[in-house]
C-alpha cells in the first residue's frame, strides 16, 4: 500500500487464483438466480403469513385511538405496580441462582474431560437438552397447571431453562480448560474432590460469574413475559390491564418495562466488565 | 538397587495403535542422584516418566518409588503412593488466578485429606511450609501474587516449589525446561542440582538438550527406541555415544 516502486516496473508472473473463484467475475445468469431465490423466499413468507398492508392502513386510525387513550401514562398506578416489578427482577434472580447451582455440577457431568462416566455424561447432556430446548413460557405453562397461578411457577420455569441455557455454555468453558493443572494436582496424591475444587473451579469461576450475569438480565426480559401465562410478575399486571382496556396503565407498565430491560442490561454488562 | 528411590524393571509399553514405546527399559535412581534421560522424540521417554510417576500402566514390567510397587495400585492406594514422588511438567500448570503461595500449598493436600480441604481451603498450618518452600526457589517475595502474573521461569520455578510442598522423596520432571529461555532454563536446572543434593531426593529428569546433561546431570541415562543404551556418570559418556542416540531418528 504504502511502497512505491521506484525504476522501470518489473512485471513478474502472479499466480492467478482460479476465476471461477472470484465472486466479482462469476457470471450475470448466477447472480439473477440468486436474486430470483430469494424473493421467492422473502414473496411465500408474506403469503404464509397473510400480509396485508391495506389492513394496516385502515387500521391506522384504530392505533391512533388506542395511543391517545394511552396517553398520558397513569404514574398514579406507579407505587401499587412496584410490587410486581420488584417480582419479575425476583423471579429472574431466584431463576438464575438456581439455574446455576444445578446448572455447575450437571456441567460438569456433561463435559468430556471432567465427567467421572459416559453414562453419566450422556445423561447430563439429555438432561440439558431438554431443560434447553423446551421454552420457558412453555415450562411456565407447565408449572402453573402443577403448583398454581403466581411468581413460583415463573421461577421454576426460569430456573429450568436456565439449567438448559447456563448447562451447555458451561460444559463448553470446562472443556476448554487448561487442563494442566489438574494433572499437576492428581500427581500430588490429591482427591478427586480436593482436585476439582482446588483447580477446576478456580479456573472456571470467572467464566461462571460471567456467564451467570448474562443469564440474569435474559432471565429478566423472560420472567416479563411469563406473566403473561399466569406467571405473576409485571407481565400478568400488563395481561390484566389490556384486558380491561386500562391503556393509560399499560403504558405505564411498559415504561417500567423500559426501564427494567435497559437496567438489567447495563448493570450485567458493568459487572461483567470488572469480573473479566 | 535396594536403596533406589526410583527403580523401573524391564518395562515394555504397547499403546492401542500398536506402537511400541518401550521395549525392556530398567533404571535406578538413587538418593541425592540427579538422573537425566536423554533420547530423540519418540524414544520413549516420556512414556517411561510417565510410568514412574504412575499416569499409565506399561503392558510389562514394574516400576517402584521408595519401595512401593506404583504400577500396581489403583484408586486410593495409588493417590497414596504417588505422594512419595513430586512432578514437574514442561509446563508450570499453575493455577493462574490464585496467589502463587496457594499453588504451592495445593501440593500438600495429598496430606490433608478432610472436609475443608475437599471444599477448596487451604490448610493453614503449611503455610510456614509453603513459605520455606517458595525461599527454596527463590520466589518468596512472590508469594501473594497471582501466578498468572508471573514470567515463564518463575512460573517453572512455582511449580518445583509445589512439588516441594508435597514433601516428596523423588522427584519426576518432563521436560521442564522446553519452554525456557537460557538464563531461565540454567536457573531451572541448577535448582533441580540442588534439590537432589540438598534435600537428598531422587531425581529424574528427561531432557532433549545433551549440552544441559552434560553439565548438570550426575549420570545420563541413555534412550533410543525404548531401549537404555547407556546409563553413566557424564564424563564417561562420549559425544559419538549421544549422537548416536538421534541417528536415523526423523526430529
């Protein structure tokens, strides 16, 4: 870039990469199929989904009456809506910190250099993969029809899926761990135990606290939405509030929800920096 | 061959893809006796160190520290007698974040073996220990720092003190230096000089630098092919005798 050759310039012979390769020469007829593709792709979504903008058109009006009926918030309802609130940031917290303790020894289990069986290891991985793949607020829909409507089913949701989510992510940091270490101790006549708590935990706590932080603000943007299944919380507040065409609350509600979000996020962020 | 501390026995080693890394090695170390084996990749010395510090078991053969027959315990008796020999790694294996005092600690849990310990405190009463053991190796000023703090050599030298802190009666070291620059790799050696004739171990060392055997070793030990060619005091090896050693050997 920044030599300049200077005397008659010598043209050596480059090794040509093969054209074909070159995305900038390959020929008009591909990139026209490409293009064709992908409207197609994008044109059956609008079909599947039955999108009409018309309908938005005239529904413009509709918004427009429910956006001055919302306005302006009710902050008269602020005080008995902290409750709630103070619920949905509880149920994240209670979530997370159970999800991390049955989270952090099923990891373990489930991760190929530390787990002590393959049984076991497979186990630990189905185990996660459920916990994982089924969402929470179908978790949420479980545990309410078991132990009722309230914040606890949305804990336990939350809690379960954070196993899922904190599981897998945690296996993957303790597989690539420095496993020298551990080798140094077990050659010191220590335990297994003594070996795990001594160099496997120092070693990965940061990467847990870190992990952990970031779960918790997820957990919060989840535990607002389970509400809306009869999870309590801020969410089962907006569900109830909608019902009754209370707008002027629910534009309260989803600036407290604003805030929240945006809370969670930079407090899990602020904390994760100074941890790393 | 009845004082050794190390001792090994006719050792034969056949890993699952059939490769045979020893084939009949024996030595004997005694204590005070700083022993280095010598030999091209693939000689087997690895696998011999290995043996010895009992993380695998040879297809054949015995290897004994301070009496006790190490390739045939398992589990718990095993943890036991393999707190008789300290290793020592091409690498320190330190646990970064903790101080390097509390690494050096971590090598005496073998004999505090409870509750507390299995939780992941340290036992307080070696602390005076550990402290003893870091002035061993020069690195007591060090002690409440982090030991991802420290260079390469300090590191090496931490992690000889760990193995100090288990009080060993031998001491088993691969390649300790591969990742040293001289000045550290000199520091690194005279210490394990010292150990052997200080503290009146036994140790073993594998090296890949004939010129380091050469100066610091008490007898070199030498490997090719899983077999000991020559097992003599430095001044009664010649230099055809170690080139020997890497001819026909891809490196």
């Amino acid at each position: 870039m920044n030599s300049e050759v200077s005397g008659p310039v010598r043209v050596k012979s480059i090794a040509v990469p093969p054209i074909r390769r070159l995305r900038e020469i390959r020929s008009p007829a591909w990139t026209l199929l490409y293009i064709i593709l992908f409207l197609v792709i994008v044109i059956q979504s609008g079909v599947v989904v039955e999108a009409r903008p018309q309908d938005l058109l005239t529904g413009a009006s509709g918004m427009a009456d429910i956006l001055a009926r919302s306005f302006p918030p009710d902050f008269s309802q602020f005080w008995p809506q902290l409750w709630p609130a103070f619920e949905t940031v509880d149920i994240a917290i209670f979530g997370t910190v159970v999800g991390v303790i049955i989270a952090f020894p099923l990891a373990v289990l489930a991760a190929r250099n530390t787990t002590p069986a393959r049984l076991l290891y497979h186990g630990a991985r189905a185990l996660i993969a459920v916990c994982r793949s089924v969402p929470d607020l179908v978790w949420a829909l479980l545990f309410v029809t078991a132990v009722g409507l309230g914040p606890f089913p949305g804990a336990l949701a939350i809690s379960v899926h954070s196993v899922g989510m904190l599981g897998r992510l945690l296996a993957e940091v303790i597989e690539d761990m420095d496993m020298g270490p551990i080798e140094a101790l077990g050659t010191t006549g220590a335990r297994r135990m003594q070996i795990f708590s001594h160099a496997v935990v120092p070693t990965v706590l940061p990467s847990l606290l870190g992990i952990a932080l970031y779960r918790l603000d997820e957990n919060i943007r989840s535990s607002l939405i389970l509400g809306f299944v009869g999870a309590g919380g801020i969410g089962f507040q907006l569900l109830s509030a909608m019902n009754l065409f209370q707008y002027r609350t629910v534009s309260l509600l989803l600036i407290m929800m604003f805030v929240l979000v945006i809370g969670a996020e930079r407090l899990s962020a602020a904390l994760r920096k100074r941890i790393a | 061959m009845s004082d050794a501390l190390i001792e090994a026995h006719g050792l034969f080693m056949r890993y699952p893809t059939g490769w045979l890394a020893l084939e009949g090695a024996s030595l004997a170390v005694r204590p005070g006796e700083f022993a280095v084996v010598l030999g091209a990749n693939g000689s087997g010395k690895s696998t011999l160190l290995r043996i010895v510090a009992g993380i695998i078991k040879p297809t054949e053969g015995t290897a004994r520290i301070a009496g006790q027959e190490i390739t045939r315990l398992t589990g718990r008796a095993l943890a036991d007698a393999r707190m008789a020999v300290g290793m020592v790694f091409q690498h320190a294996n330190l646990v970064k974040r903790r101080s390097v005092l509390a690494n050096v600690l971590c090598g005496t849990l073998g004999r505090h073996r409870n509750l507390a310990t299995a939780l992941g405190m340290l036992p307080k009463q070696e602390i005076p220990h550990g402290m003893h053991c870091l002035a061993n190796v020069g690195l007591q000023e060090f002690a409440a720092q982090r030991a991802g703090t420290l260079s390469g050599g300090q590191a090496q030298r931490a992690a000889i003190a760990r193995a100090l802190a288990q009080r060993p009666r031998a001491l088993l070291a691969d390649e300790p230096v591969a990742s040293l620059d001289p000045e550290a790799t000199n520091q690194v050696m005279r210490l394990l000089r010292h150990v052997a004739a200080n503290e009146g171990m036994a140790v073993l060392c594998v090296l890949h630098q004939p010129d380091l055997a050469r100066r610091y070793a008490d007898r070199i030990i030498g490997l090719r092919r899983g077999v000991v060619r020559f097992a003599a005091p430095p001044g009664e090896v010649t230099d055809p005798e170690i080139e020997a050693l890497y001819e026909g050997t891809a490196r």
